[in-house]
C-alpha cells in the first residue's frame, strides 16, 4: 500500500500550478489548517460539502454503559463523544467502484 503524506500533496499542487513547492506549501497547509479548525470547533456537529470531492462529517456518538474490554471481558462504561465520517462524491464513489481487473485475475490464478 503507497502512504502518501503532505509533502505528496505538495509536490502535486506545485505541478499543476506550475508554481516551486516553496510558494504552494503554505496553500495547502492553510487548506489544511481550515478543515481541521472547523471541525474542531463544530459544536458538537457539523458537515463540510466539497463538491466532486466528498463530504466530511462530525457526528456524536451515543455513550455505552455496557460495554466491553476484548481483553479482559470487563464491562466499562465509554462516554459519549464526537467521531469523524468521510463520504465521497458520486465522481469518487464511480471510479473506486471500477474493478481491478489485474488483482482479479492474480487472485484466480493462485
């Protein structure tokens, strides 16, 4: 599986605006820095809609008072908290949904 950091993203930007890395570094880490911003300030939801890109979610969660420790069986209780969601655009939900038809066939052979 390929990582990609932001110094990815980086060097991407810099190439379709034809632009050094140096000037589109702050761009992107101020895009950045706006989503995370607004997310954290959600109180205590709120959904940011990019278009063709997808749409990111904060949502509460309920709280458990019965639930379980895997390791120990223990019975804990877990407050109620904020969680994040990602859904993708139809755009992007269309080409994920094509299939690989190279692993496909590697998985058939073997």
């Amino acid at each position: 599986m390929i990582t990609y950091t932001k110094r990815d993203i980086v060097r991407r930007v810099a190439e379709k605006m034809d632009e050094p890395k140096v000037h589109t570094e702050p761009w992107v880490d101020s895009v950045l820095n706006a989503l995370r911003e607004t997310m954290m300030d959600a109180d205590p939801e709120c959904r940011i809609e990019l278009r063709n890109f997808g749409v990111f979610e904060v949502k509460k969660t309920k709280a458990k008072p019965r639930a379980r420790n895997p390791r120990t069986n223990e019975e804990i209780y877990v407050p109620p908290h904020r969680k994040t969601h990602f859904k993708p655009s139809k755009l992007l939900k269309q080409f994920l949904k094509q299939p690989l038809e190279e692993e496909e066939k590697e998985e058939s052979e073997g």
